[in-house]
C-alpha cells in the first residue's frame, strides 16, 4: 500500500543553490516532506496530481531533515544522453535539452563544493570548542576558553570563507550565527563576572569589551540572511528565537526600550514556529516552554 508525506516547496534552484539563473537551469527542488533512506527516486506531486520532480536526498540538523528533489525534466536529459528518447518521447525538442553543459567544467560547482567542505570544518571546530566545560574563571578565559575561543575564531574564518565562494548557500550563514550566539554569550558573562569581581582580584589587562545591541544586529543579519535563503526551515526561526532570549538576558539589568517590543515579536515568532511540520520534538517543546514565558512577561 503506497504512503505519502505532505510538505511544501521551499524554493527552487541550480544544482549550485543559484536561484537568480534561467527558469531552464532551476532544477534543483528544496522541499520541507519527509525523506529517509530508501525515499531516493519517489515521484513529489502537486495537489493537481502532476509529477514535477523525483526525490533524490536529504540532510540532517538537530533532528531535522531537509530534502531535495531534481526536477523531472532532468528525466529528458538522462534520455536523450543515453539516446532512449526514440523509444521514450521527452517533453521537448532533442536540440533544446541541456547534455552539453555536463561535459564542461563547472566554476560554480567546484566553489559551492569548496563552501561546503568549509563549513563541515567549521562545524567540526565548533564542536572541538564544546568539549571545554570550564571556560571563565576569577574573571578571566581559563585554558581551555582561550582554546574553545581559537577553535570558534578558526571555525568563523571558515564560514567567512564559504560565504565569499557561495553567497548564496544558507549553511554557512547557519553555522555563523550558531558560533556566534556561544560566543557572544560567553564574553557577556565574561565582562559580567569582571565587573563584579573587586578591582584587586580582577586580572591584568584591559576590561573585556562586549557590547550587546551591536552583537544582536549581528546576530540578526545572519538570522535575516539564513532565512532569506531557507524561509521554509525552522531552523532559522529557532535561531532568530535564540537570539532574541540572548539579547534580553543581556539587557536585563538596563532600561533598553526595545524590550517590549522584543516581547512581542517573540510570541508571533514562537506562535509561527510551533506551526512548522518539521520541528523536531526538542524544538517543539523549548518554543512552548518559551512561549510560556513571553506571554507571561507581557500581560505584567
């Protein structure tokens, strides 16, 4: 008995994730419906019953996964290069199928492979730094914060680098934010525990310098960015969330006025966010929980 899985179109690329190329080129489907191993080659219909592409991978993140189809006139090509359009009739005329372009060196491929290598290894260098559980101690980096520090300074040059060679990839935009969202958090408690330490048991050197609305701009430009490129992932909508919580921890103990309005832009966020078919169940329930107490903020 055949089963089916709902979802919705995420957008519509190359196979180098362009999507401001020819209507002809766009071949390459990001679509939200469930896919596991075993799914590769499955038609995806739209609700009119028309085949439009054929599923052919998935990644995973947080216990997420995201899928991707190829869209079906890619079939015309398979036929007309092995010649089996005389016995299986394409969509168009031989001549107007693209079979040329896979012979010739592809720059914007070999870039886009290049940006995804970088941002694996900055993946992994951020999850070198996460091994560090002591990180500030009487105020300052301990060892093992200036290591986790050098592993995240590393990482973040990797995901600079893949996004000068693939603007247009979402992942190292992801990868950014989730560094710096560890990072800024750790040098605001690092300048919180200076502060509070008397001057003569604070260390030598300057004070750490953190300032809080310029990392939430920060922080929000890469939220921007991921979602602009992934809007049907909920993954940037968790990010933007995490941001958000961040920046009000750190103003907590200031009058900044954009608070409220924060507050209230929260509890529309998490009430979207909680409407994503593919949130995972831990997501699920931190944007409850979260919810929860944004609205009991806002109605004191």
């Amino acid at each position: 008995m055949a089963t089916y899985h709902l979802g919705v179109v995420n957008r519509v690329t190359d196979f180098n994730n362009k999507p401001d190329v020819k209507s002809t080129l766009r071949q390459f489907v990001h679509h939200n419906a469930s896919s596991f191993p075993g799914f590769s080659g499955a038609p995806l219909f739209l609700p009119n019953g028309h085949v439009v592409a054929i599923n052919n991978s998935a990644r995973e993140y947080k216990a997420e996964r995201f899928s991707y189809g190829i869209r079906i006139d890619c079939l015309w090509e398979l036929l007309v290069f092995h010649e089996l359009d005389k016995l299986v009739p394409v969509g168009r005329n031989r001549e107007e199928v693209l079979v040329d372009r896979y012979f010739m060196r592809d720059l914007a491929a070999e870039r886009l492979r290049r940006a995804r290598t970088l941002t694996l290894e900055a993946w992994d260098l951020f999850a070198q730094g996460e091994q560090v559980t002591d990180v500030i101690e009487g105020g300052k980096l301990t060892l093992g914060g200036v290591l986790k520090f050098s592993r995240q300074k590393q990482a973040l040059e990797k995901c600079e680098e893949a996004i000068r060679l693939a603007s247009y990839y979402s992942a190292p935009y992801l990868a950014r934010l989730r560094i710096h969202l560890n990072r800024f958090d750790v040098l605001y408690w690092l300048e919180l525990l200076y502060r509070m330490t008397p001057f003569w048991d604070r260390p030598g050197g300057s004070p750490p310098d953190f300032d809080p609305v310029a990392a939430h701009d920060s922080l929000l430009a890469d939220v921007q960015k991921y979602r602009e490129l992934a809007p049907s992932e909920a993954e940037g909508v968790v990010a933007s969330v995490d941001a958000e919580l961040l920046f009000i921890k750190w103003t907590s103990k200031g009058d900044d006025p954009r608070q409220l309005q924060i507050y209230t832009e929260l509890d529309k966020t998490l009430t979207r966010l909680l409407e994503f078919p593919n949130l995972s169940a831990e997501d699920r329930a931190k944007a409850l929980s979260h919810r929860h107490m944004v609205q009991e903020r806002l109605v004191r």
